[in-house]
C-alpha cells in the first residue's frame, strides 16, 4: 500500500506520458489492476441494482404522461445500466474464475497429460486444444481486462445513437417547424440537414460494423473524412477515441467487440420470450365489459411501477353513494382538446423541455399574463368538460370535472357521479368523448369498465 501511494504521488510530480518513470508506473498499476477491477465492479454492481428499479418506475411514469423526452432520457439510462449490469456481472464471474485457476495453479502446477494415461489420440487432441494451464489463465485475464473496459465502451456507443436520434428530433423541431429560420428555408434547410444526419449516420455504423472499411479506401476516405469529423461532435467520439482505436488495433479486442453483438442479440431475444397460457385470454388486454385491468381501480395500484389508466376509480365494489372518478392528464389529451376547440392552441407550443429560471423586471407584464392564463384554464376545462360524459349502463350523465392532483401527484381530471338509484350488482361505466370530423361531432366511447355496487 505504502509502495502504491508513492507511486500515486510521483504521478501527480511526473505525468510525462514519454518518460521511462511513467511507462514504468503504468506497467507497475497494469499488473495490479485486478484488485482496482473487483472493487470498482463490486460498487458498481451494487448502485446499478439499486438505480435499476427507479429507472425502470421513472420510464414508465414518463410513457404514462406522454412526456416523450422524458421518456427517452430514462429509456437510454435504463439501457446503459442493463449493458453495465450484464458485463461486470460477467467480469465478476470471470474474474473468480481466474482467481480460481491461479489457486488451483499454486496447489497443482501445469497438467501433466501423461499421468492422465489416455489414449495416444485423446492425449494429441487434448495437449493440440488445451496446450497448458498457464495459457488458460492467460486468456481468462485478457477476456476480464478488455471485457471491463469494453463495458463503458459501450455505454458510450449507447449515448452516441441517443445523440443522433435527439439531434433529427432538434432539427425536426426547431430548424423545420420551429420559429429559428423563415418557414420556407428552415424546411429546405432543415430537410438537407436530416438527410446528412441520416447518410452520416448509415456510413458511420458501416465505418464501425467493418471496423474501418471506409478509411482504409483512399478516394472513399476523402468523401467520408468531413462526414466523420462532424459526426465526432455529433456521437461524441472525441472523448473516448483513443479506447476505441486501442481496441481495434488488438486482434483479440477485436474479436471479443465482434462477439459480444450476437450475444446481445441473443439476452434480447432471449428476455423477449414468455410462455402463452391461452390461444384467447391475455393479461395485457384493456378493460372492457368483460375484463378488468389492475390500471383502471385505485385499490389494486399496490406496486411503485403500477400507473394509472384513461380512467380510474377507487375499486371494483363501490359501497358508497357515489362514484369517484380520475382522468389522468396527458399531452395526448391536450391535443384532443386543442383540435375540439382550436381557439385554444397557441401561438407558440410551450410544451417540452424548459428552464425554471425566469430573468423578468416587468412585474405588471407577469401579474397580467397570470390573469389570462386563469381565463384560459377556465375555457380549457370547460370546454374538457363540453367533451367528456359518463354512461352508467344504459343512463348518460354529464357531470362537471375539476382539476386535481391524486393518485402518485398526477395532475388529471376529477368528478363524483351520483350512483345511490343503482340496482346492486354489477354495473358498466362509459367515458364518452365528443370529436370534431370535418362539420360533424362524433361521440366516442373511449373506456369501458365494469364494477359493482352494494349498498352498506
């Protein structure tokens, strides 16, 4: 430890990576680097089985309330953490094989093939296969080596897709539909730029799957060296490059990068399986007048991911006179509002990602468009109202929404229906929604959901 601490500190005096005292420094930590892998794995393992969970609750509740953004953020964070678990899991496994193996080395040595006493043709095939002991070891300690560093690789790889897919969704958004450019240049503009993004990124996962095809060709490496220089900003490459080139120039990184894509191909085919108990019954289905989907009733929300439906009441036994019932808000039902009643959708979508911070010395400006924003919710929940009514059986009801926070804080729509001239037993709730189709309005049922009702 003491010998490790000096060495730590005559990094921090020379950290000339050319100087014979450095190289010597590095080869010193390279053959001690098992016992910095373990460590780090082990911490790691642990927080990633802790964040997995949350990542998981987080994504669902971000599909739930169409927050798309929002989704995408803790879909790739959900990713890279799958990714990181599987490998260091791996690397932990194969790193106690390899602890193993120097055990058994210490207490049996090589193999000697003759004591075996097999046959001439066992004993070639095996010496031909096997060749020593200490070779084996060798192998399991370069598998761990590149298999731990190749874990945040990968990570990295994850983050570069995510940047090229949110980079056509900033074009698409602010260059062609936005308000930066005029709008018949941005959509010229906007429409060039997403065509680059895409060749670019066609040629770039051609560039990556032959691992440098398109460098090694001299008049195709002409055309793609501007491509691969934008595209270094766009993924990100510039910060780990020198791990990606370190691994392309070793034959065995090669071969462990190339075989770990069909391996996760495989986990994901392989996690996608799952055993029908029914050629007609499925869980998954949505509530109806024959089905009742846990999404739907208050009381069998019991688990952190559990989220609810287009509709939810408090259970499926209502014992009381009335009938509470939530409508979760969502941007996808904002959109329905504004196309029933177009005075409403503004000028500028302030939906989406946005700053808190607010730098303003107009305090009469803020208090008035405080005031209209109160007139709007006003005509917003009216006209939310004008849309949506209930059908219990056969008898249509209409009453007024309100705006509340309920279940896990979820901001939606609330009403109670008058239920206590019901006949007990079981019953069938509509939600009814008006449409506009070209001069017409249309009414839909968009959930239907049984439950049942007894007096106390």
């Amino acid at each position: 430890m003491i010998i490790l601490v000096g060495q730590t500190n005559q990094t921090v005096v020379n950290n000339d990576y050319n100087s014979p005292t450095f190289k010597k420094l590095l080869d010193s930590l390279q053959q001690q680097s098992w016992e910095l892998e373990l460590i780090i794995s082990g911490f790691a393992i642990f927080g990633l089985f802790t964040a997995y969970e949350p990542l998981r609750v987080e994504m669902l509740n971000a599909e739930n309330e169409d927050q798309i953004y929002r989704f995408v953020v803790y879909f790739i964070l959900n990713i890279a953490c799958s990714i990181l678990l599987f490998n260091l899991l791996l690397h932990v496994i194969l790193r106690g094989l390899w602890i193993g193996a120097l055990g058994l080395r210490y207490v049996s040595g090589d193999i000697e093939f003759e004591k075996l006493r097999y046959s001439e043709r066992f004993t070639n095939y095996l010496k031909k296969r096997i060749i020593s002991f200490d070779r084996y070891i060798a192998n399991l300690e370069n598998y761990c080596s590149v298999l731990f560093a190749i874990s945040f690789l990968l990570i990295f790889y994850v983050l570069a897709m995510t940047m090229i897919i949110l980079s056509i969704v900033f074009v698409a958004n602010y260059v062609i539909e936005g308000d930066l450019f005029p709008k018949a240049f941005g959509s010229v503009f906007g429409a060039f730029l997403i065509i680059f993004i895409v060749i670019g990124m066609f040629l770039t996962f051609i560039d990556f799957i032959t691992q440098g095809w398109l460098k090694k060709k001299k008049w195709i490496s002409r055309i793609y060296f501007p491509i691969y220089w934008i595209f270094s900003f766009i993924t990100l490459s510039f910060l780990y490059r020198p791990l990606v080139y370190n691994f392309l120039d070793n034959r065995f990184g090669k071969r462990l990068i190339l075989l770990l894509a069909p391996i996760y191909i495989i986990i994901l085919m392989i996690t996608s399986l799952e055993y029908r108990q029914s050629n007609y019954l499925d869980k998954e289905q949505r509530s109806s007048s024959i089905f009742a989907k846990k999404e739907n009733y208050l009381d069998m929300m019991t688990e952190e991911g559990d989220f609810p439906g287009q509709v939810v009441i408090p259970s499926k036994v209502i014992t009381k006179p009335y009938l509470n019932v939530f409508v979760p808000f969502s941007e996808n039902l904002e959109n329905r509002v504004f196309a029933y009643n177009d005075s409403l959708t503004p000028e500028k979508d302030r939906r989406g990602l946005s700053s808190s911070i607010q730098v303003s010395s107009n305090w009469s400006k803020e208090i008035t468009s405080a005031r209209q924003k109160d007139s709007i919710r006003k005509v917003y929940l009216k006209t939310f109202n004008e849309m949506y009514s209930f059908k219990i059986d056969t008898v249509d009801l209409d009453e007024d929404f309100i705006l509340t926070t309920g279940i896990k804080n979820i901001l939606g729509f609330e009403a109670f229906l008058k239920i206590s001239n019901l006949d007990e037993g079981k019953h069938l709730i509509r939600l009814r929604r008006k449409r506009k189709e070209k001069d017409t309005v249309v009414t839909l049922t968009d959930v239907i959901l049984p439950f049942w009702y007894y007096k106390n």
